[in-house]
C-alpha cells in the first residue's frame, strides 16, 4: 500500500484521483509515526520549494523520511525536496540526492514557467519506466528545474537546457512531471512504482 505524504503542499487530488482509478491502495501520512505503516512513499507537492521544506518541518518528517529504507517517490516540488538546495527562497532541502534546484529564469531564452507536455530521454535503465517507450511525453508545469547530472539523472528533458527530469538514488525515485496528469505513460509509471 502506498502512503502519501500529506503535508498541505501537495497535489493531493490529482495523484489520489489517478491510484483510484489504478485500483492502487493508498492512505494519508500525516505523522511521522504513520510512514511505518505502507510498503511504499509518495512525496507530492506544488508551489513554493521552501514553504514546503517548512511545513515537512514543522510536522517532523524531514529526518524520518532521510531514514526511509522502502521506495520512495518525490512528484515535481515533492521532486525538489529530495535536492539539497533550492534557489526558490534559498533554501536548504532534505538533502537525499546531492543535487541543486535552480531557477529557469537568466538561464533560458523560453517562456517561464516551463508548461505543458515535453518529451523525456532516458539516460539508464530503471524500473519506473518499464514499458514506457524512450521519448514518451509528460505533463510539467515547473519554473525551477534539478540540474542534470548523470550520476543521479535517470531521464533528461530539454526546454532551453537539460535538465534532470527524473532522478534517482538508492530507494529513492523522483519525477519534475506530473505522472497523474500525463495519461497512459504517467499511468504506467504509477503502475511500476506501485510494484516495487
């Protein structure tokens, strides 16, 4: 069963609406006690980087979810909060992939924020998209972007520049889109993760 972390930053409704129609068991983490109840994490999460890292705070999740050992799954902000720093608000994050969440702005000549279906590439083999074909579209709407680095970047988009849009480290997975919004491949993505 998975359990999404409910921390009021989240796109709560898109992602419980998407497991429903998957027939994916799913329940609120409100508590940092109510991790140890599911197989499986989802970290949503829309808006402000840093006003999310303070509410992950101020409920006391931020060190439980470092000790994570189960697979873990970080959706756009959610994405962002596995980094360990965000240019929105500079703000330090939870710090699980050594990477940094930088701002499109200065950096690209295209309209920001970046929205709208984009094309991933990916860049190593990974369970999350097994049966997903290489160059599938994806649904984003982000103006900061993880900096891609081959270490950690499990597939790549480009808008202006490559970027990290998708990462991974040990059990922890993470995603700039959003899988919910992105029809039969964002599905399957879902659908992967759900049998991890």
């Amino acid at each position: 069963m998975i359990g999404i972390v409910n921390y009021e930053a989240g796109n709560i409704f898109s992602i419980t609406a998407a497991l429903k129609r998957l027939n994916i068991a799913y329940g609120m983490v409100n508590t940092p006690e109510e991790l140890e109840q599911y197989d499986k994490i989802i970290i949503p999460g829309v808006g402000h980087a840093g006003a999310a890292m303070a509410k992950l705070e101020a409920r006391g999740m931020v060190e439980p979810i470092r000790q994570l050992k189960k697979p873990v799954l970080g959706i756009c902000v959610g994405m962002q909060l596995l980094t360990d720093f965000s240019e929105e608000g500079n703000s330090d994050l939870v710090g699980i992939i050594p990477l940094k969440t930088l701002h499109f702005e200065e950096r690209i000549q295209q309209k920001v924020p970046h929205m709208g279906w984009n094309s991933i590439v990916f860049e190593n083999t990974c369970p999350l998209f097994q049966d997903i074909p290489n160059n599938s579209y994806f649904y984003f709407v982000h103006s900061y972007f993880i900096e891609y680095d081959a270490t950690y970047t499990i597939a790549r988009c480009d808008y202006g520049l490559p970027f990290s849009a998708a990462i991974s480290k040990d059990n922890f997975w993470a995603v700039q889109f959003h899988p919910e919004k992105s029809g039969t491949a964002g599905e399957q993505l879902l659908l992967n993760f759900a049998k991890f």
